[in-house]
C-alpha cells in the first residue's frame, strides 16, 4: 500500500472542494469518489441537449466571487432577469406568492389580504417555533395554506411544522404591507428575493464553472474515494491510491458519509450522524421538439395532485437546446434514499401530470428523456438538526478536519456560498 504526506488534502471536488484547492494552490491533492468534477454541479450531454442537475443559477453578491468567474471565465455568463411563477389552480402567480396574488380568483385574493391584514396586525404574539407558525405569523391562514404549507411538504418531505426556522436566511422574502397589496390589485414584474436575478452560462451548462476551477489543479484524483479515516494518526484510506496523512484536512464529502468513514468514533458522534436527515430528489429532464413551451424559467407547484414540486425550463436559460427544441426538468422529492428504483414509474407520471398542467401538449414530440438522482438534494431542519450536526463538526474540528459546501457542513446554501467557503478555508489554513 502507498502513503503519500501532505500539509493540505481536500476531499470532494464539488465547488467548496474545487474553490479550496484552488485558493490553495494548484499542487494541492483533491480526492473525488465520481468519474468527474463538480459534485452536483454537472451537466449530462444527451442528444443535442445539456441537463444540468435540477437548476444550477448563479446568484452573485460578493466582488471577491464576481472576479474570479470574470477571470476564468471572461463573458461566459449572461444576467438573465428572473420569471419564476407558483401554479394554483387553473392560474400561474408570480414568485414570490405573498407579494403575488394578482390574477387568483376575487374571493380567494380577498381571503388571503383579510387574513394577512390579520396576521401582520396581532399584537404580541409569541415568537413562532417551527416553519408552519412562522408563515401564518408572516403572512396570514390563507396564503399559509395555499402555498407556504403545501410547497414545503412537498419540498422537505416532512411537515412544515417539524421544520425549526435556521435555513430561512434570504432564501424566504419578506416584503412590506404596500407591496403585498401592490401584488393583489395589479401584475407586479421583476419581484423579491435573493434570486430575482441570476448568471447562467450563454452556451452549455452550468458544468462550465467546476470545469474552468479543475482545470487549474494539478492533483485532481477522480475514481478515489476516501474509505477510512483515522483521525489520531491523521490518515485517510483513498481507494486505488493507498493512505495519505495530511496536517489540515478539508472536505465537502456529505456529513453523514463523512461520519461513516471514521475509524473508532465516539459513540455521541455515531449516534449524532443517526440523527441527520435530508431528502433525495429524481430529476426528469425531457427534450421537447418545439420551441418555447413555457415563457418562464421555471414554475412551483404547490398542489398536491402534482408529482413534482417544480418544473424549470433550461432552454429560457442559455443555449442547452437544439434550435426550435426546448428542455424542461421536473424536480420529485422523496425520502432520503428512495425513488430511484422507481424512476419509470415516476417519469411516466411526470410526463401524464406535465400534459395536466398544459405544459406539454398532446402533439408533442418528446425527442429525449434523462433522469437524474441527487441522494443528498436538501438537508432537513429538524428539531435534532442543530445538536447533532454540531457535535459531529465539533469533534471533526478538534483533529484537523474542516468540513465546507452544502452538504459537507451540513447547510442550506448556494453555489456562491461553496465558492467563498473555499476561499474562507484556503486563507485560514494558509
């Protein structure tokens, strides 16, 4: 067996991963369990179409992030205004839903201003506990039960009142009384949020950024996942490349995998990474042979008679397309580690509920279909989440380990957010 000594070893060559290294510096060891680059940020070439792993947009906020794209890929991505909509019945409602009820039936938008008039202007309420209070706090029953409530059962897979309020952030718009009653008596373009606007490639998928970073590497070792790791010794088993020690060890491998790997770990520590949880998600991506079959990029659907809980349109994107053809991918969240076996059976329910919605139309050719799996898609908070994912961390922190990115730190957060973790971790192991 070999066995190989570095300052600086990096697990997982997702963004986080690929961000570390390269801020590191290109001779820096990366080691990463799939046949390429970029974790869940790749894209499957298929019959003339590019299907990114569900939608992959780059919201940019920071100059540090917005140069480094600039200097790898100079005038490769187009800013590209937001049109994302909510499904409610036989009416599509710009995103965000609570700024947005415009074009609902009179009664229903009157049900939802009553109520949200109600909610906004009850003094001393106790603070809410879980995601459920919240909304109906924030928003008011009506709006609650239309979209908030429903959406996020179909999202995380649980019941939004198991969902504690840590992941919200930026990610769940807030807007002011005059603009909720803007969005009730006139169409409202543009809207709210984090991602009211996003970068997307001009040609190809969204793989062109982990490629342009993996490129610069000089040890990217793909097909080598990490095996075991010994936390005392400082050595990880890297399969086909022997045992490497390393004094500051950084990963984006998923926690609870991660937790898997150790070798003799506490038992606070293995019963923690029990207690994490996540959602899987199937993606069915379809390559339609007609041209713009939805004006949006892509659309929630709150209802539960749908199998989906969004449907995005890549060819309103960038160039994935060939021309006169669209791409659309439909999102299924599921329990963690389930539906892919069941992929078929979901793909011909995604493609009947797709025609229900009026998406796709009886006439039309569907020239390619390509599922996808994310075994990790979203973490769940739950009331465990907090205790359990910091013991885990804290005990990695305490033998050199520093864990980054969505899945490896265990969070909810964006590709911008796994490039700056890289840049974070880079400069404080330096």
């Amino acid at each position: 067996m070999s066995r190989s000594d570095y300052n600086n070893v990096v697990l997982g060559a997702g963004l986080a991963g690929l961000s570390t290294a390269y801020h590191l510096g290109p001779d820096t060891p990366v080691f990463e369990a799939a046949q390429r680059a970029g974790g869940e940020c790749v894209t499957d070439a298929v019959g003339g179409y590019a299907f990114d792993r569900s939608g992959h947009l780059l919201h940019l906020r920071t100059p540090e992030v917005k140069a480094l794209i600039q200097k790898l890929l100079p005038n490769a991505f187009q800013p590209v205004a937001r049109d994302a909509r909510i499904h409610i019945g036989s009416a599509e409602v710009r995103y965000p839903f609570q700024a947005n009820t415009f074009g609902l039936p009179p009664a229903v938008k009157a049900k939802c201003l009553w109520d949200y008039l109600a909610a906004v202007t009850t003094p001393g309420r106790k603070p809410p506990k879980n995601f459920s209070q919240w909304a109906r706090q924030s928003f008011g029953r009506e709006i609650s039960r239309l979209f908030f409530e429903p959406y996020n059962q179909k999202l995380w897979t649980v019941p939004p009142s198991d969902l504690t309020l840590e992941w919200m952030g930026p990610y769940v718009p807030k807007p002011d009384l005059p603009t909720v009653f803007r969005g009730a008596f006139g169409d409202q373009p543009g809207g709210g949020g984090y991602n009211a606007s996003f970068n997307y490639p001009k040609q190809g998928g969204i793989e062109v950024l982990p490629q342009a970073l993996a490129a610069q590497l000089t040890q990217l070792h793909l097909n080598a996942p990490a095996v075991k790791l010994n936390l005392r010794q400082r050595r990880v088993r890297i399969q086909g490349q022997g045992e490497v020690t390393w004094k500051h060890l950084i990963s984006s491998v998923p926690l609870p995998a991660l937790a898997a790997m150790l070798d003799q770990a506490p038992k606070k520590v293995t019963e923690a990474a029990q207690k994490l949880n996540s959602n899987s998600v199937l993606v069915i991506n379809l390559g339609v042979a007609r041209a713009k079959i939805h004006p949006a990029h892509w659309l929630y659907f709150p209802e539960k008679e749908y199998t989906f809980y969004r449907v995005g349109f890549p060819s309103n994107f960038g160039q994935v397309a060939p021309e006169g053809c669209s791409s659309l991918y439909a999102e299924v969240a599921l329990p963690a580690g389930t539906g892919w076996g069941q992929r078929k059976a979901y793909a011909r329910k995604v493609c009947a509920d797709l025609v229900r919605a009026g998406i796709l139309q009886a006439g039309d050719t569907v020239q390619v279909e390509h599922m996808q799996y994310l075994p990790y898609a979203y973490v769940i908070f739950d009331a465990d989440y907090t205790r359990a994912r910091q013991e885990i961390l804290t005990y990695l922190e305490k033998h050199g380990v520093q864990c980054i990115g969505r899945w490896g730190h265990w969070e909810y957060s964006a590709m911008e957010d796994a490039i700056l973790a890289g840049m974070k971790v880079a400069e404080a192991v330096k």
